[in-house]
C-alpha cells in the first residue's frame, strides 16, 4: 500500500500548493543551511586546530575544503539525477532527503570525533555526499509543488534562507565552540529535523516506471543539457556562474579589501566587517522577500535580473572609488539589494526555463554547478602578485585572517565564560 501522503505522476502544471509546504520547505532549507555552512564558516576551521597547530592548521583546513568542495560538484548532479529517477512509493524526493539528512547526522558525528586529519577529511567529504543528497531533491520539489504564478516568492526563501543561516552558524559555532561534539552534531540534528519535518508534510509525486536509458554512457549523457539546444538555459546558467563569481569576489577579501582600502587595523577590520555582513544581509532579505512578491505580481522574471545585475554593478563601480569606512557600508547596503533581487527570482527563471520538468533535480543542480564553480575559480583569478600587501601575512591572507578570526571566537567565548 503507498504511502497517503504521496500523489501519482501529476500533469506538469501545477495548481497551487499550501502553505504548511512552503513553510516547513523554507524551515527545512534554513535547517541544511545552518548545518552546512557552520563547518564552512567557522566549525571546521575550529576543529582543524584540535589536530594541527600553529598556522598549519589554515592551509589544512583549506585543502580539506577545498577537496570536499570538489565532491559536492559531483554529487549534487548526481544525486539531483537519481532523484528524478526513483520510482519509491514514497516518492521521488521524501526517501533521499529522509536518507540523506541521517547519513548527514553520522558524517558531522565523523568530523566532530576525528582523531586525524585524513579522518576528518573522510567525514566531512561524506558530509557533502549526504548534504547534497538532500540540498538536489529539495531545490527540485520548487518545480515539482509550486505553480508559476508564485515561484518568485518561494524560490526567494532559498537565498534568504542561505544567509540567515550563515549568521545563525556563526553564531552556533561560537556557542559551542569548546565542545566538539555539540559544535557539529547539535546543526546536523536540527538540520534533520527540519527535513523529516518537510518530507512528512511534503505531497511527494511518485513515478511508476523508469524512463528507458540504454547503458551507463546513455546515463551519463543525460547530465548534459546542449545550451544550443536550450539557449534561455544556457543563459541563465552563465548570469549565475558570474554574478555569483563577482559577489564571491566581494564577499571573501572584505577584511583585506579594509585593510589597505580603508586602512582599517586587522582588529577592526574584523569588527567593521561584522557590521557590514550584518547591514548585506538585512538587505538581501528585504530585497528578496520584495522581489519575490512583485515578480510573482508582475508575472516577470527578466527585468529583475537585469535591474539586480545592474544595481550590483553600481556597488562594484562605487567600491574601486570609496577610501571611508561609511562609505563601505553603504556598498554593503547596495551589494546586498542587488543580490536580494537576483536571489528572488534566480531560482523562479530557472524553474521557468528547465528542458524538462521530468528532470528537475538534475537541470537544477546542473545549474547550481554555476555556483559551486565560482568560489573555486575566484581563487585562480586572485594571483598571489595581485594579493593586497599586508606585513602581517607571509603566505595566503585568507587563510590567516581565517585562523584569527577563530582566534577572537575562542577568546570572546572563553571570556563569556569567566
């Protein structure tokens, strides 16, 4: 007998979609987020120095993240592509994510208990593994459950989501940061039951019968979409490749972008950049909720990627020119507008140019691997003659400004402590 709460193959419109979806989809995608991004943010970093000390710790958590950054480009296809495959009378989406978000849990467990740094490296690249399996099918149930007419203000909640739970990570990590154990399992727990919590809720579509792909080579051609072919999807995978490409830009040399613009000390460089991720994100969601009701209103996606782009831009022009810490805020406040309008409807004009709505998962993600490019390649661009001078620094900056912004966290933690 299937499960009540399951729907057969539906027609490729859909009608409308409730609102316990939506919001136990936004509280699930805000749970991985949290989950995801404490380890990338600060938690990782943390550990890392349990097993390794002095600035070595830097360049070892940056090669562990860097090499489970490469297995999440290859998995979120991946995972995306099985997804659209499953034919569970439980559903398409509800058995990996449910799947996913357990493995989640054992994989931080790994990472917090890890005695070594190739132990760490295997639990946080199948924390990736398992993230991703449930981050591809949860980004397809947008396409599967909510009509056209209101993708702008859902798909908004992904890019809202994403940011809140940066500064919820933030501020988990710091909370917990003298307990591994807490430090990585507590977000992985709650992250699991945001998502048990969506699947329950979730009206999961079930397909009977798998289409027929001939051989492996078959299957692995079908993770290509011809841009040729699908010139609306081509377009959009490369705007989001570069706009994310130039925020990534923005958002990882803002301590040194302070440092020899501003001319800001490291020590208040840090707290100024607090301030200014503080003021970017009040905007982004703003912006996003916004857009994201008038795109839906106006039935439009184009002008407000185009009007984002632009007001982005701006930020960017008015950022080479600006030497006073007022002035960086009011960039921060630009950036993320610009941004807030893009992330509304990103996901919406994705849905709205997919190849096929069969394939959701696997067209998603396949664009997401856009985004998942650019922190990798902004590295490259960043030559090591082209890097500010800072006398503090002999090797990679960010890695030391990482390693001493976990620094003051232990420090402000343990004096709250006292």
């Amino acid at each position: 007998m299937a499960n009540p709460n399951t729907q057969t193959v539906p027609p490729d419109v859909v009608e409308n979609v409730s609102r316990p979806v939506v919001w136990t989809m936004a509280f699930a995608q805000f749970g991985l987020f949290v989950a995801l991004l404490a380890p990338v943010t600060v938690s990782l970093a943390v550990k890392t120095q349990t097993l390794v000390s002095g600035p070595a710790a830097a360049t070892v958590n940056g090669n562990v993240l860097a090499v489970a950054a490469f297995v999440a480009m290859i998995a979120n296809p991946v995972f995306g592509r099985l997804s659209d495959l499953t034919t569970s009378r439980w559903g398409r989406r509800r058995p990996w994510m449910v799947g996913g978000g357990l493995v989640f849990v054992i994989a931080l467990a790994m990472v917090a208990i890890a005695p070594t740094v190739p132990a760490l490296l295997a639990g946080w690249c199948l924390a990736q593994l398992a993230g991703n399996a449930i981050l591809a099918p949860l980004l397809a149930t947008i396409a599967d459950q909510v009509p056209e007419h209101r993708r702008g203000g859902v798909s908004a909640n992904v890019g809202v989501m994403q940011n809140i739970g940066i500064l919820v990570a933030a501020y988990t990590a710091s909370l917990f940061v003298h307990n591994m154990v807490l430090l990585f399992v507590l977000p992985a727990g709650f992250a699991l039951a945001t998502v048990v919590l969506y699947a329950f809720v979730l009206p999961d579509k079930v397909i009977s019968e798998w289409p027929v792909i001939s051989g492996w080579l078959a299957f692995a051609k079908t993770f290509w979409v011809n841009p040729i072919r699908y010139p609306d999807f081509g377009y959009a995978w490369i705007s989001r490749f570069l706009l994310t490409l130039a925020a990534f830009m923005f958002i990882s040399y803002r301590v040194f972008y302070l440092e020899n613009q501003i001319g800001l000390t490291a020590e208040d460089a840090v707290k100024a950049l607090a301030t200014g991720v503080l003021i970017y994100t009040i905007a982004l969601v703003l912006t996003a909720k916004f857009g994201g009701w008038l795109s839906d209103r106006t039935g439009r996606r184009k002008p407000f990627v185009i009007g984002s782009t632009l007001v982005f831009a701006v930020g960017l022009v008015v950022l080479a020119h600006i030497h006073s810490l007022g002035w960086f805020y009011v960039v921060e406040a630009i950036m993320g507008l610009g941004f807030g309008i893009y992330v509304a409807v990103d996901t919406a004009l994705v849905i709205d140019v997919l190849p096929s709505k069969h394939d959701a998962a696997k067209d998603l993600v396949s664009c997401a691997r856009g985004s998942l490019l650019s922190p990798a390649l902004r590295r490259r661009l960043r030559a090591p003659e082209n890097r500010p001078h800072t006398h503090q620094y002999e090797d990679d900056p960010p890695a030391h400004s990482d390693h001493r912004l976990d620094h003051r966290i232990e420090q402000r933690t343990s004096d709250a402590g006292h």
